[in-house]
C-alpha cells in the first residue's frame, strides 16, 4: 500500500522525501535548539511508520531546548 512522502514537521528533516510504502520507516532528526521534550538531554530524533491504510504514524513535535531559567 503506498502512503504518499512523508509530511515535512517543523524544526525536523526528514530522512527520505520519497514516496513510501506499508512498513516502510523514515527516520527525523530535530533542527539544532530543538529536542521532543524541550530539555537540553532530550531526544533528538523520532521515526514513523507508513501504514496498511495508506498514512503515516503520528509524527512528533519538537520543542525548543528551554535555558532553564
């Protein structure tokens, strides 16, 4: 089943814009300032699934590293 390119997320790339299919994993990593939960050791990266009905797994939303203050 093909799911289309993958969607584009703010503060991200993209591993691959080519068109993807079932099972297939794009993999994105987050714009330097950013991390998944807005903390300086946070996760850098996060990857989704084409899926059997044509779309993609939920993508995140990178945040900006907070200086704590």
């Amino acid at each position: 089943m093909r799911s289309g390119t993958p969607p584009t997320v703010p503060n991200a790339t993209a591993s691959t814009t080519a068109e993807q299919y079932y099972e297939d994993v794009v993999t994105y990593t987050l714009h330097t300032g950013f991390t998944l939960d807005g903390t300086a050791g946070g996760l850098k990266s996060f990857r989704i699934t084409a899926q059997a009905n044509g779309t993609f797994s939920p993508t995140q939303v990178p945040m900006p590293v907070s200086c704590g203050m």
